[in-house]
C-alpha cells in the first residue's frame, strides 16, 4: 500500500482517546492496516496502531490530545502516512518502562496506588499496541483515576520467549515494539509528583539526595564532636539516605527526634544548627522554648500545632514523598517540664507537653519531621517525650577530651595563622593539655580573651584613646596573651575550684611526723589507683579524726596534687540557711558536675555538719543522709572515673548511721601527741628560738599530749603577740588551758 497525505483531526470520543490508537475510517483502506507510520516532518515520523470509527470522514486520521503532542501535529495539518511492519525478529517488547504522574493536578491524593494492579490495567487496556520511547498517553486505573504517561524505555526479545522458551539472543534496545501479555511492565514516579506508589512493579525513581550536594564535612566547623556526629548520622539520617523503596522493603521507620543535652557550651547548638545546614531540606524552624508559652488559653497550644502546620499540609499533599522538615527546639526543658510537677491550677505545661507529644508520635503522626531539642537539664524533661518514636536518639555532648580541644583551638586560631597574626611560641598542643574541662564555648572566649590582650598592647589612654596603626600591623598574639587570658579572664566552670581550696591550705601542710606522712601516702595510693584501674571506676576514702587535727587541708592537699581536671568541694560552710531539699538539690549537683568530666574529684567536707548532726538530741536530717547515701555509692556513667574523699570529727555517728560502710577506704587523721610532734611544729614556724624549744621540749618531755594542728597554730598566733620574756609560760598554760596538756 503506498503513502498518501491524509488531514490530521481531533479524536473524535473521549473513549477512544484512552486506547491510545490512531483512529481511522472504516472506509479507508489503511483501516486494514494493524499500524501505520504517520510522517509529520523531514526525518519525523512516529508508528501507530490503528482503529476504525464510522464518523471519521475518509482521508482524515484522528489522533488524541497526548498523541498530539507527542508527536507535534497540529488540526488540520497534512501528513503522509503509510503502512508500517515489524521486522518479526524484534517486534515483542520484553520490558516497558513509563513515567507516571496524575493528569490533573486538582485531582492529588496521597492514596497509595498498587503498582501491581496496575499492570494488570495496562496490559488489559494496551494488548497489542505499539509503543515508542518517549510516547505520551493516559490512561484510567483501576480506581478510575486518570493518569499521564510517558515511555522512557523499552527492550524487545526473541518470540520464542513467548511460547515459554529460551530467547535465542538478548534483549536489545529498539525504538518501538509491540506489548504482549506477558511484557515486563516497570511504572516510575515522575520527578516531584505527589504520586504514591507501592508494590513490587515499582521502578526505582530519581530521588534527589537528602544531603546538600554542596556540604563538605571535612569544613563543619564542630570540633570535638566527630563521634557525636558520627552516631546522630547514624541512628537519625540513615534510613533517610536510601530511596523509599529499600526503606519501605525492611520496612524501616524513620527516627523523628533528637536530643541533644549536655553541660552549658559544649557545642549543643553548634551541632544542631550544623545539622540544619547540612541537609537538603527546608529552612530549619528554630524556636526558643519560652517564645511558645502565652498568657492566653489555649494560645500555647496553637503556637505547637503552628510549628507543625506546614509539614502537615505537605505530607496530606505528597504523602511519602513530601520533604524534610526540621524544628529545632533550644532549651525545650523550659516547655516539656514533667506532667503534673507545676504548681498552681492553670496546667499549661502539661497540655502543651501533650499538644507535642500528639503531633511528634500520636494517631496522625507526622513521618516528615526531625524535632531537634537541646537542654541542659534533661532530668526536667516529660520521660513520654524521651521514648523509642519521640526523642528518640539522645546524645550527650560532654566536655571536649585534649583531641577535642586540639581540633577547637584549630578552628579558632585557623583565621589569625592564615594572616600570621599568630605568634611562632603558641604552641596548639599545649593549650590543649592545659584547658583541661574547657567547654567549646570556653575555648572560643579563651581565644577572644587573647586577641583582647594583644590588641590593648596597642591602644594607648591619655586624653584620648588612640591606636597605633604601624604597631598593629606588625601585631600578633602570642603565648603569653593566652597564659595571660587562662590565668584571670576565663576559667572552666567545671574545672578545679582553686580558690575554694587554697582557703583551706593557708598555711601548708606541716609534716610534723609519721603520722602525717602516713596520711599523705595512704591518700596518694587511693588517687593512683583511681587513675589507673578500670576495674573500679568508683574510689572512695574516709579521713576521720578530732576537730582541728587538719582533716580539710590534708584533703585539699590530696585533691589538688591528684591533678585531676575536676576537683570540687562539698562544704557546709556553702549552704549555711539551705533547707533540706535545697541541700540536697546542691549536693546532688556538684556530683552530677563530677560525672561530666573524665576523671573527676569530690571532696565532701565535715559529714556531721552537712547532715545537721547535734548531739543533743540527737538530731540530724534523714533527707540529706538518704542522698549522701546514694549519692556516694553511685558509680559516675561509663567511661569516667571519680574519686570522693570524706571528712569527719565523728566517725562513730557516722559508723551508726550505715555511712562508713561506704567509704572503700578509712584514714585515720591523728592529732599531735608527743613532744617530739610539737617540736618539730615550733621548728617549721620559727615561733620561737632554738633555746626556747628546747625548753619548752624539756617541759613536755613524757607528758600526756593531744592537741590538733588547727588549734595549735591558733595558740602561736596569740603567743607572736605576747612579750618575749613571757612567751614560754603563756604558750604552755594555753597548751593547759586548751585540753592538749597536762603539766
């Protein structure tokens, strides 16, 4: 049959629109014809299968508005057209891959559409057809929804395959071919469509990547953190980075929430804002906890769904396939406190706490949000916000170990060596060993404080302030402005409290004899073995003896010579006027304090007066013994090692009250009980002159002796003031008068 010009017309029924055919005549003799090839241009021409419909007027060919465009015809326009037959060999398609998409946009719906069935629609609807890539046409599934298809691809086989057996060669690309029943029919959603498609005939669609293609982790600007980063990516991003498909085959769910808690400057903030800016997700929502709560019922509430409002609309659209949202909540203890733990009638906390809680994990949970919450007091928190669906991951971002510090002090000083504003003695090594329980936050204000020094060098005050401009050029900062800066600008908040414990070692330790020596090297032995045993993360000793025998200098002593990065002191002396729960509260946190650096010292000073021990009575507060009790056999979390050292004036209250049992180790403090004692003490403070101690030895040579090294310093204060001649007679009737003597 040879080629003719036919006039191309529009389909002449919506139902033959959906066979995807070119409708004829049944008059024209090309009606015969299974397919056709329509020629609309030089070089252009697309097959087609054919239909007869008796309307059509002879010499005319309609084509359906997806043809059209497929093939860009025109009404009315003129085409030549011409019989069109396979080559037998390659005429069967093998596979036919489409893209599909909703027809109409108005018509969205998140419903899940089964590939499976759908297939089976297709190959109902299209038995026979010829198909070519990149042929456009619609088609009506099985929920009578239309949809837009696109072939992206196709392969033919042998037609032995057809009668079930073996192909005598591969499968090949053509450019159109023939779907049979038994074609392998793959449906790929169409990049950003709504469209939800399940089941195994789903092909693997182009997804973009939840990780921003221009993020380099290499500059994230968090240092110390590398493993902190590594588990959040781990546990919250994972499932995120495979396609839907794998994800939904293990049948994974994603983690929606994330908090992060930690000591005050660790990096907290840093991280999540990090987080934010390395996925390819929407703007992050940042929201500071207090800015939710409104004095207006119900106003609370509706701030929450706010946050939530976007990411609700999105997955109601898309379903699947609706974007990352990202709220990140700073200080969310001040919002999600504990249910039922506020006082007064109002209960805003616990429905806001329960508003959060319905819209992170309730009946219509969102699987389209991140919450990201930062605190520093995670023991306020709500324990339903911290289960497996809510908070789920919980990272504690702790003080920086030296590699940390290390990593910190290069990104701060990385700017100031790039422009040789940073002197050759600084050396980064050095400052990292000597900021022991630095915070990130403490590092950056350490390097701030330094810049501040070397830049004052270079202002001078007079009438008024000016700047040498020469000099500043030339500036550079250098080891002494950082030594400078540690020494009385920045100091870490969970570091050694050095001040609290020189006022306890005013005087020095004097080594007035084996007894204290014995002390010193007792103590010694139990801070070694903190350090070096892993066996037993918890060491503890009790040092006992009479008031004023130096119990509290010798434990300063033993506390600042262990080296230890965090040394504390317990001391009543600091909750003079406390109430019982608020001792306790004060207590429990300078524990929790210790537990956050890596080896750690507490020293807990004069029990009997932290437990408000009178022996009148006796009285004493069961609140604050039942807390030391837990709070001194309570092993610090894994990984840290704390060493508690006791002091006491009444070690049999405390061998009553269960409390000695405790204590791994007991030192006995002694007081000084000899003459030789004395003497060696009168030496050390050159109170008296070498003939005057002898006298005095030979006063107390084999007397009955027992004073404590506290008072005796006392009573050779008074006797510096008393006149020469009368200093020996005054020094003993003290030592009389005191108790430590019997003359």
């Amino acid at each position: 049959m040879s080629t003719r010009e036919m006039k191309a017309v529009r389909c002449p029924t919506d139902k033959l629109s959906l066979t995807n055919r070119a409708v004829l005549s049944d008059k024209d003799p090309f009606s015969r014809s299974e397919f056709i090839e329509v020629y609309t241009g030089p070089g252009q021409s697309f097959v087609f299968t054919t239909c007869s419909f008796s309307d059509i007027k002879p010499g005319e060919i309609g084509f359906s508005l997806p043809q059209r465009k497929w093939a860009r015809l025109s009404i009315d326009q003129i085409v030549r057209v011409s019989q069109y037959r396979f080559d037998p060999s390659c005429q069967f398609l093998s596979t036919i891959t489409l893209e599909v998409d909703f027809l109409q946009k108005k018509n969205v719906t998140t419903e899940a559409f089964d590939s499976d069935k759908m297939v089976l629609d297709f190959l109902a609807a299209f038995d026979r057809i010829a198909f070519t890539v990149e042929q456009q046409l619609v088609c009506s599934f099985y929920n009578k929804k239309l949809m837009g298809l696109v072939v992206k691809g196709i392969t033919v086989a042998d037609a032995a395959i057809l009668k079930g057996g073996k192909a005598a060669k591969p499968a090949k690309d053509v450019r159109c071919g023939v779907l049979m029943q038994n074609t392998q029919v793959i449906f790929e959603k169409a990049d950003e469509s709504p469209l939800n498609l399940i089941g195994k005939a789903k092909g693997h669609s182009a997804r973009q990547s939840i990780i921003n293609p221009d993020w380099d982790f290499r500059r994230m600007g968090i240092g110390g953190l590398d493993k902190e980063f590594s588990d959040i990516f781990r546990r919250a991003f994972a499932s995120r980075v495979f396609p839907p498909e794998f994800v939904e085959q293990i049948g994974a769910q994603h983690v929606k929430g994330i908090l992060l808690f930690g000591p005050p400057g660790t990096g907290k903030t840093l991280m999540a804002r990090t987080i934010g800016k390395m996925l390819n997700s929407r703007e992050p929502q940042i929201v500071n906890g207090p800015e939710i709560l409104n004095k207006f019922v119900g106003e609370s509430e509706a701030n929450i769904r706010k946050l939530f409002a976007a990411a609700e609309e999105e997955q109601k659209k898309l379903g699947p396939n609706s974007g990352l949202h990202i709220i990140i909540f700073d200080e969310i203890d001040a919002i999600c406190k504990q249910r039922g733990s506020m006082t007064g009638g109002t209960g805003v906390h616990d429905t806001v706490v329960n508003q959060l809680l319905s819209k992170i994990d309730g009946v219509e949970q969102l699987n389209n949000v991140l919450l990201i919450g930062m605190t520093n007091r995670k023991d306020l928190i709500d324990d339903a916000l911290l289960r497996p669906g809510r908070l789920e991951v919980q990272m504690e971002i702790g003080l920086p170990n030296e590699e940390g510090r290390l990593q910190i002090l290069e990104i701060y000083l990385a700017k100031m060596r790039e422009n040789k504003k940073l002197n050759a003695d600084v050396n980064v090594n050095e400052l990292a060993a000597l900021t022991k329980n630095y915070s990130g936050a403490e590092i950056a204000g350490l390097v701030r404080a330094a810049q501040s020094m070397a830049m004052n060098s270079l202002i001078t005050a007079a009438t008024k302030v000016e700047v040498d401009y020469d000099k500043a050029e030339k500036m550079q900062v250098s080891r002494e402005h950082f030594m400078c800066a540690m020494a009385t600008d920045i100091k870490p908040s969970f570091g050694v409290s050095s001040e609290n414990f020189d006022k306890y070692i005013l005087n020095d330790i004097i080594n007035w004899g084996e007894p204290v020596q014995r002390v010193l090297d007792d103590g010694a032995l139990v801070v070694r073995q903190t350090k070096a045993s892993d066996r037993v993360p918890l060491a503890s000793m009790l040092m006992a003896g009479r008031p004023g025998s130096g119990k509290t200098a010798l434990a300063a002593r033993l506390a600042l010579e262990s080296g230890f990065p965090f040394i504390k002191i317990c001391s009543p002396e600091d909750m003079v006027g406390f109430s019982e729960s608020a001792k306790c509260q004060a207590i429990k946190k300078i524990f929790e304090d210790a537990y956050k650096s890596q080896v750690s010292c507490v020293v807990v000073d004069d029990i009997e007066r932290l437990l408000d021990y009178v022996p009148i009575g006796p009285r004493f507060s069961n609140l604050v013994l039942q807390a030391l009790l837990v709070l001194l056999k309570k092993a610090p979390p894994k990984g840290r090692k704390l060493l508690i050292i006791g002091t006491t004036s009444t070690h049999d209250v405390l061998q009553e009250m269960k409390m000695t049992d405790i204590f791994n180790t007991h030192i006995r403090v002694s007081s000084l009980s000899t003459s030789e004692h004395l003497c060696k003490v009168l030496e050390e403070l050159q109170v008296f002159t070498p003939e005057e101690r002898q006298r005095i030895r030979t006063k107390t040579e084999g007397k009955s002796l027992m004073i404590g090294i506290k008072k005796l310093l006392v009573l050779l204060e008074i006797v510096r003031q008393t006149e020469e001649t009368y200093r020996i007679p005054k020094f003993l009737s003290l030592m009389e008068e005191e108790g430590g003597l019997e003359l």
